[in-house]
C-alpha cells in the first residue's frame, strides 16, 4: 500500500508486521471562539439544566437554571440555546480567580476591562457565594431578558441623543477629538445649537455623543423621558446603586489619566467620593478621587508637614475631600449657604452639612486590615457561625508595614519616636480597616475642620473586590458597637456595606505602583505624589498635606471672629503650632480617645500613634482684631447673618 506524501501520518517500524499509522492527534484548545457551554461542560461536565418557558407562543422567553457550587443561577433567553449559552457566561465569569485568567477574561463583559487593578491575586480560587456575589441589576450580569419597556429600542428612544434628533432633525452631532491608548480611549463629541457649542465626553463614541446631546438639551430645557431622570436613590436596588458610584468613579479617573503614561495610571486600589443631592441618583456627583496602596519610608518623614505619611487609596480621597470642605466653607462665608454644600447650625455656632447632601465611599477592594481577614471562599453567614480557630482574635487592631504589603496585628502597645526612626525602626501606620471604623466615630472631615463644621458621616461604602457582608461589618462597625456616650454632636454612624454587582478583573500580580494620584473636584489638575517620599513627582508638597491643609484652616478663621478665637488660644509669639490647634477641638479628641479605649477594653489593641515630632510645625499668625473685622466684611459682606 503507498502512502501519500502529504499526509502527516508518520509510519511507525515493527519487527513483528508491516509498518503502522501513528495515531492524529487532535487538539481540543480551539481557540477564544469555543462556546462557553463547552467550556463550562470541561469544568463541570455533570450540571443539570433545568427549563421553563413563559409568554404566548410567538414570543415565548425561556428561563433555565443550574446548581453550580450551592449556588443557583438563573437565565433567559429567547430560544433554550441563547439561555444555556448565558447562564452559562455567568457561571464562568462568576470564577473570576481560576488558575488560567482567560477562562474568566474571555467571557467578561467589556465595560469591566476599562480600568487596571493589580491588586488582585489568580492564582486564589474563589468558590461562588450568595455573600459575593448577590448584586445583579443588568441583563449582562444577571442573565434576564430585558422586558418590553426596557428593550433595546425603547433605551434608545429615551436616550438624550436620540430626544435631541427629535427636537432637531438636522442636528449633527461629531466625534471631534478621540485622546489616551488603544486600551483606555477617552472621546469628545459636539454639537451646535443655537450658534453654542457644546461637548461631551466618554469612553465610547456613543457614550460622548449622548453626553453631548445631554448639554444641549439642558440649554434648551428640554426634559429627558421619566425613564431616564426619575430614579430615586431611595427606589433603587443596593446593586444598582452600587455599581453607579462605582462607574461614577472609575469614568472620572478614566477622563483624568488619559493623557498619562501607563506606569503611573495603573493601581492596586481606586477610591473616590461620591456626593448626592437629594432623592435622584442623576443629581449624584465625583467630588474626589485618589489611588495608592503604600505608606511613607520613615526616613522621609517631616517636621514641617511638608509630606503624606499614608498613601492609600481611601486615605488620601478622604484628605482630598477635606480639600473639598474647605472650599465649601469658603464659598459659606462669602456667598451664603444658596451655593454651598453648608448652612449654619441651628444648635451650634458650627456650619452642619445640608440635609439633602450625602456622602458615599467607593474602594475598589476592601480596606486593608481586618476587612481583608477571611478565605475567599468563606461561606459564612453569620457571625455566630465563626468556627475558625483564630476567631477571638477577629477584629484586632492591625498596621501597615513600611515597605511592605498587608498587615500585622497590633500585638502589644508601641511608641514610635522620631530618633528611633531614624536609626532604622521601622514606620507602622494604622490599617485603613481601622481608619475606616474611626470615621464612623469622629467623621471624615478631621480634627482642625471640626472648629468649623459640624462632623460629617458616610452614608454608603461600596467595595468592588474581596467583600464579605459578615466580615466587612465587623471591622467598620461591629466592633465598636459597644461604644456609648459620644459627647455632641458626635454619634455612632453606621453606613449601607454595599458590593458591586461584577467585582474587578482580577489581573496578574505585581509589585505596588511607586505613585499614587489624588484629585479634587475644585483643582484643575490632579497630582501625582511618590509614595516613598509622601511629595509630589517635581519634590513640592501636595495640596493634602498637613502643613497645606493647615494654612487653609488658618485662612478660614480670618472669616469669622468665633474662629478666629480658637487661632488666638494656640498662638504664642506671632506663631500658631499644628499640634495645639488640634488639642483644641476637645469634642474630637474626647470622642477619638473614648473610641480608643473602648477597643483597648475589648482586648482589640492599642492604637499606635505616629512621632509627636511630625506634629510640632508652626504657621505666622499676626492679626489684630481691627484687621480681621475688617478683613472679614471684605470678603464676605453677609457674615453677620452668620
């Protein structure tokens, strides 16, 4: 028999017979084109698909379910293929820390691919939970099919692009401008109306447009549909809610760092605060954003205030939003309370934040510390279920490392001083867990604001990866729910814990990055700070430094003759000291001192406190009172209503 010479079929020698064909072998890897039933059959080939159908019979939806891991997942489709082939999607997109990332990367929705986090580990399995994964709210993500008022051509027809054409039929609406990398585009749209321009920007071509027509339309007070407007933060889902301060923040991000280089855009961890107006969540606002994943090298600390000893995410948005308050309190005293966010108290001679104002926190992964104390496949539903041996020592009091990554329980007390810093001890710092929980207490706006302001509190926090319900309760508000007795106006606050409905893409592990960005709503250009030295890139102090944050406190009680008595008590030979103004708001320390010996009583730790050295800068403080009143009617001729 003669063989082909182009056949691959190699023969194979035999002393016993005639030559043999060597097996074909046939590859099974096809690609990123095979069905995600197929792939979800090799994982799993046992699961059980159950149907049911429900409609007339034109037009007949078919729901499909599968028990995967103790957890059950729903899907619809027009035809029993397009069901299993979705819920199918999101059993796999659900493994989001397989082995091999492309399994989950391949069927993950797009709009989740914008933004880098390398904080995130693939080689931890994650074993699907209600706790994890219990907010779904889109068609994507959750495996439903839309019903008839909310098909695709009804959202177009209640888009603002879509109401602007109607308007205008011979509107155009442009692509102008499309700006970043191929993997981070950022695009500007325009339009013309009434000889105005007006732009809008996105992350997609229709994204910009839409954002365009909005513009316009607001000129031309043109109302968008009820469908688009009316949805209340009080009517809408956890998930829903969630994952709009999430978009909120990681879009404002996206539009900053479009014109940065990829080594100072990438992140372990985002974090960005979200202000809201009232009952609707398109009123709702990005007032600052921050990431950063590492603290200061102890070498570099300052005695004048000059640096940021703590560079993660959470902490510098929070610093960043202080940066806000104070802009906001200006705006107070020479505008009047219209314009502001603050109007004066009614039972205190303090500005109170508005009644419809609200703050909510996003952190793209749980706060370092006790938040992040638990397996990944942890199924627990309770606290009392805790069964692990370690579980008296939950709640623990815990620092970062100099340097390093994660954290260490508070073992015993620790004074840090500035010579032994120096000569090589190493800098801790509180872990953000703990901070977190201490905002609950004192509030977010700090120990020199709360001389002007009554103390704000977080109405929402909203985490985007490693999110437990149990465990994240526990470190933030379980642990300190002992706590009785706050002097006023400081109360416990207890904040909505809410999850995304799509956790982040977890990608592969690397080193933390050496720069952290920070950026308030009222600067006109973000700031990149090295972490290592807690300075700007070009070597100046940053905006949210002490010394920076302290020179506007002192601008801020020239205002008022009330604040200006509180800069008097500390000011000794034409100088003001950081630390004794600080000493001066005697309801937050005594409502942060309570707070810490509560958890020293619960066996929790001892909070560590950084050098007293750091504190001990001065500031120029020579007014007299003649000056200052007239100084004050200068810049806000309607203080006497205050």
């Amino acid at each position: 028999m003669s063989l082909d010479t182009k056949t691959t079929i190699a023969p194979v020698e035999d002393n016993n017979g005639p030559p043999r064909k060597k097996r074909r072998l046939i590859s099974l890897d096809t690609g990123n084109t095979k069905c995600p039933v197929m792939k979800l059959n090799e994982l799993k080939p046992d699961l059980v698909y159950t149907f049911s159908d429900t409609g007339p019979p034109h037009d007949k939806i078919f729901q499909t379910s599968v028990v995967f891991s103790n957890q059950t997942f729903t899907a619809e489709g027009r035809t029993k293929k397009e069901a299993k082939k979705t819920i199918a999607k999101l059993i796999l997109r659900s493994l989001i820390q397989l082995k091999d990332p492309s399994i989950a990367n391949q069927f993950s929705s797009p709009d989740t691919r914008q933004i880098q986090d390398f904080s995130l580990d693939p080689l931890e399995v994650v074993e699907s939970s209600p706790t994890f994964y219990c907010f779904q709210n889109t068609h994507e993500s959750t495996g439903h099919v839309q019903s008839k008022d909310k098909s695709p051509k009804a959202a177009a027809q209640s888009s603002p692009l879509y109401c602007l054409k109607r308007f205008r039929q011979d509107i155009k609406v442009e692509i102008t401008k499309a700006e970043g990398s191929p993997h981070n585009m950022m695009f500007t749209a325009q339009v013309e109306l009434d000889g105005e321009v007006f732009e809008g920007t996105g992350t997609n071509k229709k994204q910009a447009k839409n954002a365009a027509a909005k513009e316009a339309l607001k000129h031309a007070k043109i109302s968008l549909p009820k469908s688009v407007t009316e949805t209340k933060v009080g009517k809408t889902s956890n998930n829903e809610f969630g994952d709009i301060v999430s978009r909120l923040v990681e879009d404002v991000y996206n539009r900053l760092t479009k014109d940065e280089p990829p080594h100072i855009i990438r992140f372990k961890v985002l974090a960005g605060f979200v202000m809201t107006r009232g009952p609707l969540i398109e009123d709702a606002s990005v007032v600052c954003v921050a990431t950063g994943s590492k603290c200061i090298s102890g070498g570099h600390l300052s005695m004048e205030g000059e640096t940021i000893n703590d560079c993660h995410a959470e902490i510098l948005a929070r610093r960043c939003l202080v940066s806000y308050f104070y802009d906001q309190v200006e705006l107070c005293t020479k505008s009047g309370s219209e314009e502001s966010i603050f109007e004066a108290s009614d039972s205190s001679q303090l500005l109170k934040l508005k009644d419809d104002i609200r703050f909510h926190l996003f952190i793209s992964s749980a706060p370092c510390g006790d938040a992040r104390i638990f397996t990944l496949n942890d199924t627990l539903q309770s606290p009392f279920e805790d069964l692990h041996p370690n579980r008296h020592g939950r709640g623990t009091l815990r620092t970062k490392i100099e340097s390093g990554e994660g954290t260490v329980p508070v073992v015993h007390s620790t004074i840090q001083t500035w010579d032994g810093i120096l000569q090589g001890e190493r800098l801790v710092t509180m872990s953000c867990s703990d901070k977190v929980a201490r905002w609950n207490v004192v509030g977010v706006q700090g120990s020199l604001l709360s001389h002007l302001i009554e103390p704000v509190y977080l109405q929402t926090i909203v985490v985007g990866s490693i999110f437990h319900q149990v465990h994240m309760h526990r470190a933030l508000i379980g642990r300190i729910e002992h706590l009785k007795g706050l002097p006023s106006p400081y109360v416990f606050s207890r904040p909505v814990l809410l999850n995304t409905s799509t956790p982040p893409k977890r990608l592969t592990v690397c080193k933390s990055p050496k720069h952290s960005i920070c950026w308030s709503r009222t600067w006109s250009q973000h700031e990149i700070i090295d972490v290592q030295k807690g300075k700007l890139i070009d070597g100046c102090s940053s905006k949210v430094s002490k010394k920076s944050l302290f020179k506007r406190f002192t601008e801020m009680a020239s205002f008022k003759w009330e604040w200006r008595s509180i800069m008097e008590t500390s000011c000794n030979n034409g100088t003001v000291v950081y630390q004794s103004v600080k000493r001066a708001a005697r309801g937050f320390g005594e409502a942060k001192e309570m707070l810490q010996s509560a958890l020293v009583m619960a066996r929790l730790g001892q909070w560590i406190k950084k050098p007293l050295e750091q504190d001990t800068f001065d500031l120029p403080f020579e007014m007299s009172r003649s000056e200052i009143v007239q100084k004050s009617a200068e810049r806000c001729p309607n203080l006497s209503s205050f």
